[in-house]
C-alpha cells in the first residue's frame, strides 16, 4: 500500500511539474509562416501570428520572424519587442487596426514590419494606434494604406486621454494614408490629459491627407501638449505636409535637415493658438501649393539657413528667427 501511495504521490508531482511548464511564458518565441498557434513558439515549433506568440511570451520579451509570413494583427497590452529584420514579415489589418497599443507603462518596439491596410474596399483603420503606455518605437518599417474615418486614417495615431507618452519613428516609410479629407501618415491627437513627446529621423511621409498631423484642440488642463523633433524626413506629395493645432495647450515641433515639396496644399502649416508652432532649419520647402501658412497666432521660426521658393502660388513668410546660442 506504501508504494502504491508513494507511486501515485510521484503522479501528481510530475502532472504539476508538467502543467508549470506548459504554461510558463518564454523570454524570446518565434512565428513562421508556416507555423501553428498550437505550438509552443520555440525555435524548433513556431507559432502562426503575433497574437498567438504574445500569450506565451513574457512581459518585455521578444517575439522574433523565423521566416516569410504575414503574422496577423495584434493588441499589445505589455512590453513587447516585435522583430522581423532579415526577413519579410507583414501584418495585413483589413478593415482594422494593424498594433494597438493599450498598456499603463508599457514600452513596445515594432522592427522591419510592413504593414498593410489592404484594398480600397476594405481599408485598414489604422496602422498602428497607441492609447497607452510609456514609449513606442518604430524602425525599419513600411506602413500604408489606412483610410479608416475620421478621426482614425493614419499609419501612425497617438490619441492618448492621461499622461505623455513617447514615439520614436526611424528608417520608416509611411504612404497612401488618410481620406480625402482626413487622416494621414503620423497623427498626434492627445485628449485630456494626454501629451506626447515624438521624435522622427529618416522618415518619409509622402502620398497622405496630412503627412505629420498635430492637433492638441482636445487636450485640457494637465496635459503637457505635444513637443517634437524631425531630422531628415521626406515630406512630399501630400494634400499638406506638416501641420499643427494648437488648441489651448499647444505644441512645438523642430524640424532639421529636411525636404517638404510637392505637397498640393500647403507644405508647412501652423495654426490654433499662439502655443503653437514649428521652429524649422536647413530645410527645403519647395513646389507645394503654398510654402508656410500661419494663423491665430502660431509661429514658424527660421534659424536662416532654410531654402523656401518656388512654391506654386505662395511662398508665405517666417514669423522670424529662432534664437541661438
């Protein structure tokens, strides 16, 4: 009778030791294109999209392509790595949102992933949506094709309700975003309390409603507004180019070493309150429907070494010069 208990003891023990491992989260999965969601996420027994690995990948962890695939959309609710360098992996978000991104403190980063709203008669909404969390970081990435209705239409929307939050954009194209009349390639769009800190270097925004799109007219008392910097982006063959709202809170956005041209409306656009505005240097503003427009106040400073003519119908004018140190 001993032994028999001692066996069934042993049973037991192995069955919990079994059922710990099944469910413990890994540091590092795996997706393929032909992978299963069943499996484990390892090297050797991928998973099949990017919502069945999150599950089993611990918080900031990192859930890596092993092969050409397109992994399916996600909602990011911890800190999480996404990385598809070296190969092709895709995200196709038909009539929804490729990444959201809805986590109190999370740090999230999105690399060599194209993403993909789909045909005109069943557009994407957004490419990637960030309602919270600490900081995203974009890199090596091609978003495109999101037309969803005002107010979503972007490759990139910020529109969080309570603290700031961080983007950072590098080595990115985003295109073909946006209606005719709204949307864009990068919207910044805080409500409440909610502010931003964004940051874009060798980024291309081009064939989009608005290419950066800042708007703090719903942010209220609390928020810290938006400030940005931009270095060396491609701003072209949009309705507008780069545009700011500055609502009562305001924003400011630096832009450097950049080319805003061929955009139909106005290349560079500063509006909403006296808060806001851009501060813009070794820049070229050239062949856009209007160069710089201004209005209730905003300001678009120079540091003097821009290159703004040839524009089609009006140059427009710096409010003047930013200050040096």
């Amino acid at each position: 009778m001993a032994r028999i208990w001692k066996f069934a003891a042993l049973l037991m023990a192995m069955a919990f030791f079994g059922a710990g491992t099944a469910n413990a989260q890994a540091t590092r999965t795996w997706v393929s294109g032909v992978g299963d969601d069943v499996n484990p996420c390892s090297r050797t027994a991928p998973c099949k999209t990017f919502a069945g690995a999150i599950s089993k990948t611990a918080a900031g962890g990192e859930i890596n392509c092993l092969d050409p695939g397109g992994f399916g959309t996600v909602t990011v609710t911890k800190s999480m790595t996404f990385d598809c360098t070296n190969t092709i992996g895709s995200v196709l978000a038909s009539s929804t949102t490729g990444f959201i991104i809805n986590g109190a403190g999370i740090i999230v980063n999105i690399r060599g992933i194209t993403i993909n709203g789909g045909t005109p008669t069943t557009p994407g909404v957004n490419g990637i949506r960030f309602l919270q969390g600490a900081r995203v970081s974009v890199e090596d990435c091609v978003i495109f094709n999101f037309t969803g209705a005002a107010p979503n239409g972007f490759g990139i929307l910020i529109n969080n309700t309570s603290t700031n939050v961080q983007l950072d954009v590098r080595n990115t194209v985003i295109r073909n975003n946006g209606t005719a009349t709204s949307g864009g390639g990068i919207g910044v769009i805080p409500t409440a309390t909610g502010g931003a800190r964004i940051g874009l270097e060798n980024v291309q925004l081009t064939g989009n409603f608005r290419g950066l799109d800042v708007n703090t007219a719903g942010a209220t008392a609390g928020s810290a507004g938006v400030r940005g910097s931009i270095h060396n982006a491609f701003v072209d063959n949009n309705v507008n180019g780069l545009s700011i709202n500055g609502g009562t809170i305001g924003g400011l956005v630096t832009v450097v070493g950049s080319t805003v041209t061929n955009n139909s409306g106005t290349g560079i656009n500063a509006g909403g309150s006296a808060t806001a505005g851009f501060v813009v240097g070794s820049t070229t503003i050239q062949h856009n429907g209007t160069g710089l427009a201004r209005a209730a106040g905003a300001a678009i400073l120079t540091f003097g070494d821009n290159l703004l003519n040839v524009n089609l119908f009006t140059e427009g004018t710096f409010s003047g010069p930013a200050s040096k140190s």
